[in-house]
C-alpha cells in the first residue's frame, strides 16, 4: 500500500471522529452542560491518534520525503499543512485547558471549548480535503517505488515503536465507541483499517472488536 493511501485510510477515521464531535457539540449547546469524561475522549484522540500519530508520520516522514524532492516547508502545500497543523494544535489545547471548568457550569469555558471545538472541525474537514485532493496526489507523482518503501517503514517504524504495539487499534475502538454514543455513521471503520504496521494484520476487524 502507498503510504498516501495510509495517511488517506486515517483520514476516514478521523473524520468519523470529527462528526461525533459535532453531535457533542450540539448536544452541548443544547443542554448548556459538557460531559468531561467525553470530552477528555475527544481531545485524546485527537492528540494521540490524528496528532501524533497521522500528523506525525506527515511532519516527519512524508513532508520530509517532498522536501527532498524539492517542496519547501515554508510555502506552497507542505508549508500550508504544516500551518494548519498547528492551527489545530492551539484550537484543541483552548479545548483542553476549558474542560474542567465548563464540566462544573462555568459558561465562559463551556462556551470556549464549544468554540474551539467548533473550529476545529471546520479546519479538519477542509485541511483532509487538501491534502487528499492536493498533496497526496502530488507525493504520488513524484515518488518512485522505492521511496515508497522508505517511507512504508519509517511508518511502521512510528507504530511501533513511538506510539507502541496496539496503540493504534486502542484509537479505531475509541473511534467506534463515540460514533457508537453519538449515533454517527462509522462505515469507514468496518473491517480492515491498515495503519501500515505490522501489528495491523493481527488486529480484529473494527466491527468484531466491543466498544469501549
């Protein structure tokens, strides 16, 4: 598999975990109240999963790789995800840090972490759309066979031994859990989902695996 098609498999958890946040979103506004254990959830996998892992294979490995085929990190595509990448990181740190506050009434937090929420998805969504219908296109036209390899173990290598054996099944279950809760559609997660790791054709199929 084409480390592109890794990164795009990702994108279709993420964004299932992005509509579940909407719903909670919603439901919050609808009730004026934050659920904390949720929301610590949602800020999880987003640190964990979509940063850490996804955002990290990119940042250290596939933009790595376009740079060495003459993209620069400052402009131009690669610069444009890097941005927003961080765009990402501040929205879900004001998510973070407004938890505990609006989990106890406090409506300044609950409405700054509802806002930064908010954004979040909204960046998410156009920031997945860029890359699929931009960037990776562009990486595979210009990497050869063997970079592909390089960059299918630099992945593994990430997997296994940065994030840990099963870290990224823990994450597909969460995902799985909070479509469960939210009533959100979760097709992407039935059956397979390749993470490029070894530990991936061991795992169970999503829909065999219970929620959390």
């Amino acid at each position: 598999m084409r480390p592109t098609q890794t990164l795009s498999s990702e994108h279709r958890v993420i964004e299932v975990v992005l509509d579940s946040l909407e719903q909670l979103i919603v439901r919050s506004r609808a009730s004026n109240s934050l659920e904390r254990e949720t929301a610590e959830q949602f800020v999880d996998f987003i640190r964990t999963f979509a940063d850490g892992c996804h955002h990290g294979k990119e940042e250290n490995h596939l933009f790595t790789a376009l740079e060495g085929k003459g993209a620069s990190r400052e402009s131009g595509p690669v610069g444009v995800m890097l941005h927003e990448h961080q765009l990402g990181r501040n929205y879900v740190s004001q998510m973070s840090g407004s938890i505990a506050a609006a989990a106890t009434g406090d409506r300044a937090a609950l409405e700054t972490f509802l806002l930064n929420a908010a954004n979040y998805v909204q960046l998410l969504r156009a920031h997945i759309l860029k890359e699929d219908q931009i960037l990776f296109p562009l990486a595979d036209s210009l990497f050869s066979e063997e970079d592909y390899a390089k960059i299918n173990a630099d992945f593994a290598h990430v997997e296994s031994h940065h994030m840990g054996e099963g870290t990224h099944q823990k994450y597909l279950d969460l995902a799985k859990s909070l479509a469960d809760k939210f009533g959100v559609k979760a097709d992407a997660l039935h059956g397979q989902v390749s993470c490029g790791c070894s530990h991936a054709k061991k795992s169970q199929p999503i829909n065999e695996v219970n929620a959390l």
